[in-house]
C-alpha cells in the first residue's frame, strides 16, 4: 500500500499565503512513491486549486464540512461545494473540533458516510486523551470512536476512509507517541474494521498517525510495518520542511 502523508494546516493560510504555500511546495523535489495531501482551511480551496492548476500532487483536502447536501444551514459547507475545487480528501472528527465547536462521534459519522457519497476520502481522526490514556482506557476510547465512525460506510469503491490515530495528547506537544505503541493502536484499529467490514479490510484500511511528526521522526513511523503514513500539523506550515518531512519518509 502506498504511504499518505496529509499536510494539517489548522486555521492558519488564508487565500493569499496558501497560494503561495503551494507555489513553494511545487517547487521541491517530492518522492514519487507516497501521496501527499494538504488539507487547507475552506477559505483558501478556491486559491490552492488556482495555484496548483491540474496538479494532483498534492491532493487538495478539506479540513470540515456538513453532512447535507444544501438548505438552511449558514456557514456550513457541503461535500458538493467541496468538490468543485476538486476536493479528494477532507479531515473529519479532528480531536481540535471534538473539543472546542462540540463534534460528537455521531456528526462524525454523518459527516464520514456524506463525504463518501460523494466521492470524497473521508479522514477519521480518533485518539485518547492523557488521562484516558493513563486510567488505561485508551483502547476502549479509540475502539468505540472507530465503530461509531465507519458505521455508514461502505468498505469497497472509490473514496475509501482513512482513520488517523492522533492521541491528542501527542498532538502539538512535541511529544510524539512511540512507533510501536502507535502500532498497537493501529491493530485495534484494524480489529474494528475487519470485524464491522469482513477480515480482508483489516490490511486494506489506510491507518495514519498523527501528533507531533517531523522531519527527524517521520522515517521511524514511515518504515513500521502497520503505519500508512501520517497527518502533519505544525511541520507542515512551512513548504520546504514539509517537502523535507515527505522525502524522510521513506528509505527511497
Ligand atoms: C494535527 O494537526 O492533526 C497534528 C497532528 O498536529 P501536530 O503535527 O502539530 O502535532
């Protein structure tokens, strides 16, 4: 299975600065054997998908979005209005807004099985925090955000779902968490969807971890068996250090 690498901006990047992002970003030399994906803020679609042209390198992902087609719903964004910039991709259940604008494991789900009915990739980010971790509560946290997530999706067809393990308290903290104890939730994780979708699912599902990767600890994640990649938050607010970070991926 080929790496994915997802550059995270959070709210940082309005239009003119993602232009630019993108402009310096296309500039580097970039490993032909990962994806790479930049999940912008809703904002700044319009003007990284006037940056990167007919590029698909790298995919264009979104940060939010609403699970209805259109109607009543000011401020809110749908998967339709996100495809017209060309949208592969878009980020959903973020521990961020889990925490601060109320996401709840049910919208995550609405918004996840939405997204992949309309041909988007939705990205699931589930993770413990400090003290589920320490109470020794992690797997159950995890396993239960994983089952509630995929419960609308189809395992088959075009936009499979990504989970992203990001123990929240790894992200942003320059803590990351270990490789192999990421693994280990990356098996838990697989043990979720092979018994929701059928066992060959469990190899099949893209699993991610995110929470505090850099260029100096990428590889250590990219070359443990049972890692797909990660989603990068403050390392990739800088063009050059996230191309540095996807070229350290891999031993290529
Ligand atoms: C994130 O934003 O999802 C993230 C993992 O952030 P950071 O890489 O800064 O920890």
């Amino acid at each position: 299975m080929r790496k994915l690498i997802i550059a995270n901006w959070k709210m940082y990047y309005g239009p003119v600065k993602a232009g630019a992002w993108v402009r310096a970003f296309r500039r580097e030399r970039l490993p032909k054997d990962i994806d790479i994906s930049i999940a912008v803020p809703s904002v700044s679609l319009a003007a990284a998908r006037s940056s990167l042209g007919r590029a698909t390198i790298p995919a264009l992902a979104a940060q939010n979005v609403f699970w209805e087609k259109e109607g009543a719903f000011t401020g809110e964004i749908s998967p339709t209005m996100l495809l017209e910039f060309g949208t592969s991709m878009c980020i959903v259940g973020h521990s961020e807004r889990r925490t601060y604008l109320g996401e709840t494991d049910e919208m995550v789900a609405k918004k996840a099985a939405a997204l992949q009915k309309a041909g988007i990739a939705p990205v699931i980010c589930v993770g413990e925090t400090a003290v589920q971790r320490k109470k020794g509560q992690a797997k159950r946290v995890v396993k239960s955000q994983v089952a509630n997530a995929i419960a609308d999706l189809k395992p088959d067809g075009r936009a499979q779902a990504v989970i992203a393990y990001e123990p929240i308290w790894a992200i942003g903290s320059g803590k990351p968490c270990r490789p192999m104890d990421a693994k280990e939730m990356h098996d838990v994780i697989r043990d979720v969807v092979s018994k929701a979708w059928g066992a060959r699912y469990r190899d099949e599902i893209r699993v991610i971890y995110g929470g505090s990767v850099t260029d100096r600890n990428i590889y250590e994640y990219g070359t443990t068996t049972g890692i797909d990649g990660a989603l990068v938050g403050g390392a990739s607010l800088d063009p050059r250090n996230f191309a540095l970070l996807c070229r350290a991926s891999s031993p290529a």
